[in-house]
C-alpha cells in the first residue's frame, strides 16, 4: 500500500475497513498496545484483567463490535502528569485498552499511506526515525551558516487540533467512509477538539495535520536553492518545530518571508502561536535556542572554525535531579541495592538520548552527584554523617553495587 500511495500522490484508498476488524491486525493493535503497556483507562480495565480472562476472547469480542458497526469508544481518562521538574502538568488522555488495540489496528492500516506522503524534515514517531536524527539535522545546518533561526512554539497543540480540518486531510488519500466514520468517533471520545496525547494514534495524526508546513517549507527551500546550496532548513518532530535561515544579510527578506508564510499556514490550521515563546534567535550573536530537550549554541572550535554545540537544557537537568531526589528521599530506609535498581533505568535513559551532543562536562557533574548520593544514603543507614570516601572506593560503587557507570558522550563529527 505504501508504494502505491507513493507512486501515486493522488491515489485515494478504499476497502480499508474491513482489515482494521481482522483478527490479525487488531493482535498487532493489541501487542503494540502491551509494548507501551500504560495506566488503565476510564473502564479500569488491565492487562493483568484481560489476560486473566483470555486475551483470544477479548479481540474476538473487538472483531465482532467492529463488523456489526456497534463498535463505540469510551471517554478518555484525563491524567496530569508533572512536567519540567514538577513546575507545569500536561493534560494527557488516556483511552481504555480496548480503544487502544482498535487505533493501533487502524494506524497499522493508514500508516504506510501517510508515510509516502511526508517529508524528510519530519521525524516524530515515524518508522526508522528519531529525535537525535533530528537533534543532527539542526547541527548539520548551523555548520552551513543557517544561523538565523525561528523558533517557534505552538500553544497548546494537541487540544487545539480541529477535528473537522484533519478528517478532510484523512479524505485526501482515504476514500472509505467507515474509516473516517470511525476515525471521528475516536476523535470525539477526546472531546470536541484535539487529539488526545496518549492516544496510539495521535503521533500519526499530528503529522497529517502539520504535513501543510512540512510541505511549505519543502519549497521555500527548493524555490531558493542555488545548486547544492540552500538557504532554508528544518525540522520537525510532532508539535516542535525549527527553522533555520542563512546567516548572509542578503537573506533578509528570506527570514521575513518564511515568518510570514509559517503564520499564514498555522492560521489556516486554526493554531496559535504562544508569542511569548515564540522567537528568531541569531545565532552569529551569540544566542541560543531549544530543541528536543537540547540547548544549541554556536561556538569556535580550538582550530577557529564556527561549530555547533548542544547540550541538555537547564530544565532537563533539573527535571532530572528532581527524579532521582525523589527517589533517594522516598527510599531512606530502602536497602542501596534496590535504591540503585531504581535509578539505574533513569539514568540510563536519559545519558543515552544526551550523549550525541556535549554533554561531557554535564554528565561528569551528574555522575559525581549521583555517586554522593549514594555515599550519603549508606552512611546514613549505618548512622553516620559525612560521604565514606575512605570506607567504599568509587571502583567499587560501580562494580559491587553495579551503579550505572557508561557516561561516554558519542562524537558525531561537529566538533
């Protein structure tokens, strides 16, 4: 299916319903819902509760729903989940299990349509892409003198979606009025805007509603290309977009331009932009920007090339630290063993998503805190002040107690 949308951008599909109810395909809905595994929604209902009952009796169940059209979403559970250290909460919706298998079976289905339909300067939830090819796209670009940069912010994103813009998208490439029937349904257990964010569905939906912009900024970097030069760069991954412009005075109006056009399709889009984070960053004078967690600079190297350099955004490490405090205060009288079970997992993910940038020196300050960390909770359970340096050598820290050591940054070739 993939190869013939992309064969045929004008192609419009039909026939799909039928293999979003097949038994094989709700079983991949189903394992990639346990995949993420995830709260409960409204109904309560677990995993734990459907495998006890017999997880073949409850697709059965979904299959039949869907084929006798009495198929209905529950409501979403709405859950607020602490974001940047604590200080803000993003709403999420949560839709029942049963809701999930049956997004996970149609985003099976519309998926390879879609992709032959986005652009490479895409990369959110998309098959065989990530944020660090992201995170490198916006370095490879400041290397290239795109050093005017607009960032932008869109407020509130994923509940502003407008469900009747995006249906009409869907229609573009789906001609099957069940799909889109049962697409809306979905759509409407989140309420009467927006896509609920933790939904299996709302990444692909988010990149057929923003694929105008990607599309738009696709030809203001072919419109003013000079041979292999362009002057234009972005990336994209969901509801975080960046846009890089030459340095050169003589792109001025190219800047401008490019702001302008943005706004115009956010506006047909019925988004807004969250002005007070909204803003064009000039690189050459010694500003900064975020992106993906990531805080971008652009440097001297020791031989007097301009170089890009990014490392982890203050709030990232504070976030971070905030964490593992948790944990530590949480675990006072915890054995250290099961406090390090803990926290190796968050370290481990967090230094692997950070390690292609410099991260060098905020890794160094990390280990050397979590390793106090750790001296103060054993001296503490042995009622003693002070950090054991002499009682326990940091060898044995990371080799007896197995406490996550691997903090190597990995050299991407911008330094």
């Amino acid at each position: 299916m993939g190869d013939t949308a992309k064969a045929d951008k004008t192609k419009r599909f039909w026939g799909l319903y039928v293999h979003v109810g097949k038994l094989e395909t709700l079983r991949v809905g189903y394992d990639l819902a346990k995949c993420n595994n995830g709260a409960p929604g409204i109904d309560g209902v677990t995993f734990e509760a459907i495998e006890a009952a017999g997880v073949d009796a409850f697709l059965a169940q979904l299959r039949d729903e869907l084929v006798a059209r009495t198929y209905r979403p529950l409501r979403d559970r709405r859950v607020e989940i602490p974001k940047d250290g604590g200080t803000k909460v993003r709403v999420l919706g949560i839709p029942a299990i049963r809701d999930r298998v049956v997004q996970g079976a149609l985003k099976l289905i519309l998926e390879p349509i879609f992709e032959a339909d986005f652009h490479e300067g895409s990369y959110g939830y998309r098959p065989k892409r990530s944020a660090q090819a992201a995170v490198a796209r916006v370095a490879e670009a400041i290397t290239k003198n795109k050093t005017r940069v607009i960032d932008l912010d869109l407020a509130a994103y994923f509940d502003t979606v407008r469900h009747d813009l995006l249906l009409g998208k869907v229609a573009r490439r789906v001609e099957d009025g069940e799909i889109l029937h049962l697409l809306k349904l979905m759509l409407k257990a989140s309420g009467t805007r927006g896509v609920p964010q933790g939904g299996v569905i709302s990444p692909l939906l988010s990149n057929i509603y923003l694929n105008e912009v990607d599309a738009m900024l696709e030809r203001a970097k072919e419109v003013t290309r000079n041979g292999k030069y362009t002057y234009v760069e972005y990336a994209r991954y969901a509801d975080d977009l960046v846009i890089l412009v030459d340095g050169y005075r003589r792109h001025d109006w190219l800047l401008k331009a490019v702001d302008r056009r943005l706004r115009e399709e956010f506006a047909k889009l019925d988004l807004r932009l969250n002005e007070a984070k909204s803003r064009i960053v000039d690189l050459a004078r010694g500003e900064a920007f975020g992106f993906l967690g990531f805080e971008f600079r652009r440097v001297r190297s020791l031989r007097g090339a301009w170089r890009p350099q990014y490392t982890p955004q203050q709030k990232k490490r504070r976030a971070l630290r905030a964490k593992l405090k948790e944990v530590f205060q949480r675990s006072q009288s915890q054995p250290i063993g099961r406090v390090i079970a803990e926290i190796n997992p968050m370290l481990r993910g967090w230094v692997t998503y950070f390690r292609i940038g410099h991260a060098g020196r905020c890794f160094s300050f990390l280990k050397d805190w979590v390793e106090k960390r750790v001296r103060r909770h054993m001296m503490r359970a042995r009622k003693r002040s002070g950090f054991g340096w002499k009682r326990w050598s940091r060898e044995w820290l990371y080799t007896a107690l197995g406490l996550f050591t691997d903090y190597r940054v990995q050299y991407r070739g911008h330094a």
